[in-house]
C-alpha cells in the first residue's frame, strides 16, 4: 500500500509525541501532572451550557447546517469585533464559521498556495501553520525569532528568491509558544511588507482576550482596516474555555474568506447548531466570565513563576497566553525533547519541547498553566530535583 507523499513532513508531532510519553508514564505508575497541551480546564459558562441545552430539544437543529444558517453566528461575531476593535466587518462576505480556528489556518493555505510555493511561517509556532503548507504541497521558509527580538521576524533577513516565491505570511500575537506581543506599529510594517510583496497576511488570534498587563493586544485589521491583504483566525476555546465545542470564525479580506469557503465546502458542512448557539450567547452577553478567566491564569502564572524562581529557574515573567516559555539550563540547553521526555518519565509532569514548534524553539520548553496554583507549585517541586541533574 502507498501513500501519498505529503504525508512524509507530518509523521512528528509535539503534542502526538508528548501523547505517547505521557502514556508511557503513567504505564510505569506516575502521576501525570500535565503542562503540556494548551486546553483550558476551566468551564464553559453557565449561559453557553444553557443556550446549547435548550437547543437539543428543538429538532430544527438536528439537521446539516450550511453557509446561510449560520448568519445569527456571523453577525454575532462581527458585532464582537466592531465593539472591540472599532473596524466596521460585513458579516455576509468578511466573515466565516469555523470548526475552531486551526482548521481555517490548516485549510487557508489549500486557497493560496500551488505546489512549490513558500510560506512564511513563525519559528518557532503553531504546528497546524506548518501542517496546512505541506498538504497545499507548499514549502516552508521559517522566519527565526529570536529573545534579542523581542521574538518578532525580521523580515529583511527573508531572501529575495524565498520571496518571489512566496505568497503568504503567518503570524500569531500574543505568540504560542514565546508569549511575545507585537505593537501595532511591527503590525503596520508587516501589512506594508505583504502589500509591497503581494502577500497574504494571515494572523492567527486565539489569544485576543488573555492578556495581563495594561498593554494593547491589536488586531491585525487594525493596521490593514480595508482588509487589503489580511485575515484574521479567532476561536472561543481560549477566552470562552469551548475547546471542545470546536467553535472558531475568520474575518478578513472577502475574497480571502470566500476562497476559504470553497475549500470548506468541499470538506464539510458546520458544526451543530446548538453550539453555534451557545457560542452566540459566549460572544453577545456580559464578558465578565472572560476577565475572571483571565484573573485567575494570571494568579497561576505568577505562582508558577514565583516557584520557577525559588528553585533557580529564571523565566521571564509572560504577559500573555496561558504558557510560560523556559530557557533550559544546563545541561538541558540543546536537548528539550529529551528533557521533556526525562521530565515526564521521573517525575510525572508533562510540558512541551521547544524543539517540538521548529527549529528556533531549540533550548526552550513550554509548561501550559492549565491546573490551579497549588497544583502547579507542586509540579515545580517535582521539576527541582531535574534541575540540580
């Protein structure tokens, strides 16, 4: 039997491997403290639970559910960004529903790219970025971020062949993994770059809400308000803790998001409706639940980083996302799938290698802040004796 070649680049993955780890750990007895996969443990809101438990008794929502059902929804998320960001969207045509938002960053590169094209992808990022490029049959030109940085691409070091040959961008600020944040000014520059270069600009959001410091988080809509070039991915697993209901929508340029609606017909209809519901009700009622949420994974980064410190583990202290990213000591420095590896088999807590998001993630490792303050005090206990290896 023969398969498809495009299937050769996908054989690794962070989260597939860190999976087999963990199994094998708790084979061997451990208690898994798991840092490694970014999945709010918090719950959804009771008025989310309450508008998808009323819809399962109406049977008007048991059927497939196609472009036009779906309105309530876009106009729900197109009053949301209005509200937050002051740029007016066209919920018919610069709006579409997703099932989450990777399955439009994996999808959107079928619409851009033919085979042999570039695409400028963060390094390190997102894995599903660099997934959708390899079965568009894409290439990837990973754009290095370094901490002297600020964890921002430099997008001078891109080579003018790599260049003539690209045809779309990806960015993600607030950043998985480094927690870095980009002012709209770096915003404003990269829409320039893509305009003069015949880009596409894509910018992965999901962490619009979960910010901690009186600092602002913009939208790349905001450096490119006539949607010329750009697309933006949301999702409500992160800010509205529905990672499970699979919710997410893209705004953006409308030939972008009508390209992307091609290629979701051909792959899907929507999810049920009732979700859509709920998520309805996540986007249009009071979003105090989204600042208590923030709240307390603010309160958890700063136990952990306080514990980190106590055992001589200098991190920085994020001022986003629900990650801390962490320079390995030595002898640590070069190997962080072994350490995680190391990590998880002697002690039980599970995180994420660097090297797992690219090549520039090397030397790093990622710990998810998905467990009360407590709990991830005591991971750090467990992590001490590692440490002093």
């Amino acid at each position: 039997m023969q398969f498809a070649k495009r299937l050769q680049p996908l054989q690794t993955n962070v989260f597939a491997d860190m999976d087999r780890a963990k199994a094998k750990a708790r084979t061997a007895g451990q208690n898994i403290i798991d840092l490694s996969l970014g999945s709010s443990d918090l719950p959804a809101s009771d008025r989310v639970i309450d508008a998808i438990a009323q819809s399962l008794s109406d049977p008007k929502t048991h059927g497939y559910l196609l472009f036009h059902g779906t309105q309530a929804f876009r106009q729900a998320a197109a009053c949301w960004y209005t509200q937050k960001y002051g740029i007016q969207v066209d919920p018919e045509t610069e709006v579409l529903t997703l099932i989450g938002s990777q399955e439009g960053t994996a999808h959107l590169p079928l619409a851009v790219l033919n085979p042999g094209d570039f695409a400028l992808l963060l390094d390190p990022g997102y894995p599903s970025h660099a997934g959708g490029v390899y079965l568009a049959g894409g290439q990837i030109y990973p754009m290095p971020l370094r901490a002297e940085n600020g964890f921002l691409p430099v997008f001078e070091e891109i080579p003018l062949p790599v260049l003539a040959q690209s045809r779309m961008m990806v960015l993600s600020y607030p950043h998985n993994p480094t927690t870095a944040i980009a002012p709209l000014s770096f915003f404003q520059t990269a829409v320039d770059f893509c305009q003069r270069h015949n880009l596409v600009l894509v910018h992965d959001f999901p962490y619009a809400d979960l910010v901690f410091e009186d600092v602002a988080v913009p939208s790349i809509l905001q450096a490119d308000p006539e949607k010329s070039v750009s697309i933006e991915f949301f999702t409500l697993s992160k800010s509205y803790n529905m990672g499970g209901f699979r919710i997410g929508y893209a705004i953006g340029n409308a030939n972008l998001i009508r390209a992307l609606r091609q290629v979701k017909a051909a792959v899907d209809f929507n999810q049920y409706q009732g979700i859509l519901n709920g998520a309805i009700a996540a986007l249009s009622g009071s979003q105090e639940g989204v600042k208590a949420a923030v709240e307390i994974f603010r309160q958890r980064r700063d136990a952990f980083v306080k514990a980190l410190h106590r055992i001589g583990w200098e991190v920085p202290t994020p001022s986003a996302t629900m990650y801390v990213w962490a320079k390995l000591p030595e002898p640590w420095a070069q190997d962080s799938i072994n350490f995680c590896t190391y990590l998880v088999e002697t002690t039980g807590v599970a995180a994420s290698p660097g090297a797992g998001f690219g090549k520039s993630g090397e030397g790093y490792v990622r710990f998810a802040l998905v467990h009360d303050p407590e709990v991830l005090e005591m991971a750090v206990e467990k992590i001490s004796p590692v440490m002093s290896k």
